[in-house]
C-alpha cells in the first residue's frame, strides 16, 4: 500500500482562505479537492493518503473527518485544536463521536506561524500535546529551523508522546545551506518518538528551476538522521504545484530514494506513514 502521508484540500466558496492572498501564491489560489486529486495519485500508484488540516479551525477538522469517511482515497486525517485551552481532551472526545472520528489519526498547529520561537516550550501548549499523546494520536510539527530547539525539547519533554516532523522543519534548500539545519535534525532524531516527511522540499527549493540534486544532500541528511523506519512521503499537493506537479513530486522522492532496498524503499512509501498514523487499507477499519 503506497502513501502520500501529506496532503490538503481547500474549497474557497465555503471557507477563505487568508493565507492564499500573499502574491507568491496566485497559482494555487483556487479550490482543490479530492476528485482532483484522486486521478493524479492512482497514475502515481497512490492508494492512500493522510488529509492535513489546513486552518486553524475545528469545523474544517470536522468537515474534513465527514469527507475521509466518505472517501476511500483518504486513510487518515490530521486535524487542529487549541492546544491551549482546558477542554483539550473533550474536544478531542467529541471530535471522535462525529462523522469519521475514527479517521482522527494527529493533529497540528502552525507553528512556524507563531513569533515565539519557544511557543513549543509553554507549559499550557506541552499540557495539551500531553492530552493530544493520551488520546493515542500522533502530533504533527510544522516548525522552521529556528524553532527546532524548542522542538527538540518538547519531544523529549513527552517521550510518550508519537511526533512527527512535517517538511523536514523547511530547510534553506533554495539557499543550499545545510547548517545549522542539518545539526538540530540530527539532534531531534535521536529522539525515538519523532518521526519525519520525506515532503515539501520543491518549495523550499528554487521554484521555477529546481533540480533533485538540489533536494538530494536534505533528503540524504533526513535519511541519515531518521533512517527509513521512520520517514515517510508526503507530496504537499495542492501546496506543491507552485514549483512541481503532482508526479515530478512523486518521481522526485522516486529517485532520491533509488539507492534503497525495496523494503526500505516500501517503508517510506508507505510502511512508516501505516505504523505510525495506524492507518488501514482501503475497506478496512482503522488500527
């Protein structure tokens, strides 16, 4: 079973979209949903895939919960919550009670959005990832690289809690610069509840002339750092198609990881995303 462990939808009518506004993102300022994208990941030998939270807003979990339950395509779903707030287990509770909570696998929260490069570090913010870990879910971290010292320490602050590292923490690919980035992903792998997506890298490249050799000494670093075992591919559509389309993406990753055993080459495609998210084949009720 092949996995794109990463992916999102939007549909402007029914929800805006503010972050969409920024120049730079004209190309994808459209709705995208999964009768798009379903078509372009079966000719990738896609069969399943992980839906991401786009908003900081529990009706779009919800929404998105609803749409995974009817939707073979979508194994899983990482939503958000306030981490901060008291009733973080409740809501989790009722999350679960709705249409698809079954499909409740993470959640997440912009992280590389907050101005507080410790904002991982508050105690109100770790109470709640402690709440999201007892809940038997996965916390997604989508941090910058100045914000993984933060990151290191909350994930070893709650080593019963599953981390997983989304896009490499977006390192300076464009720039090809390695350190510090690369030191704090090795650090932060040494932990042995974090995880790591093989994802996002075209657009933190060059966008208009990137180059798999450009991605290959970040993808070497992460495969070094974490291993197969705990790396997994993520396309980041419809995020990705501002520097790649959906297949260049999936031929990208193809060929960074050329030089693995099959069975390897299965874990990233697939084995990692299934373990740690607990995610079913197509039919089949969750783990």
């Amino acid at each position: 079973m092949r996995i794109d462990a990463h992916h999102h939808v939007w549909d402007l009518a029914r929800r805006p979209q503010p972050w969409l506004d920024a120049p730079e993102l004209a190309a994808i300022r459209r709705g995208f949903g999964l009768a798009e994208l379903a078509p372009v990941a079966q000719a990738a030998d896609i069969q399943r895939t992980v839906l991401v939270q786009v908003l900081p807003d529990l009706t779009e979990t919800r929404e998105f919960l609803a749409l995974a339950a009817a939707e073979d395509l979508v194994a899983g779903v990482v939503g958000w919550l306030d981490l901060t707030a008291p009733d973080v287990a409740d809501t989790l509770a009722e999350l679960r009670q709705g249409p698809g909570g079954e499909l409740l696998v993470g959640m997440r929260h912009l992280v590389q959005g907050e101005a507080d490069p410790a904002w991982l570090a508050r105690p109100d913010v770790r109470r709640g990832l402690g709440e999201v870990g007892a809940a038997g879910l996965c916390y997604d971290l989508l941090t910058l690289p100045h914000q993984l010292p933060a990151a290191i320490e909350t994930v070893r602050a709650l080593p019963e809690v599953p981390f997983v590292l989304d896009h490499l923490s977006k390192p300076p690919i464009a720039g090809g610069e390695l350190e510090p980035w690369a030191a704090l992903l090795r650090e932060l792998a040494r932990e042995p509840n974090v995880s790591c997506k093989l994802s996002g890298m075209v657009t933190e490249a060059d966008p208009q002339g990137w180059t798999v050799a450009d991605l290959r000494p970040y993808a070497e670093a992460a495969l070094d750092a974490f291993g197969p075992e705990r790396l997994m591919f993520g396309s980041d559509w419809p995020v990705c198609l501002l520097a790649a389309s959906y297949e260049q993406v999936v031929d990208a990753v193809d060929e960074l990881t050329e030089d693995l055993e099959p069975n390897e080459r299965a874990l990233i495609f697939g084995g990692t995303a299934a373990r740690v998210y607990g995610l079913s084949a197509a039919g089949e009720k969750p783990a």
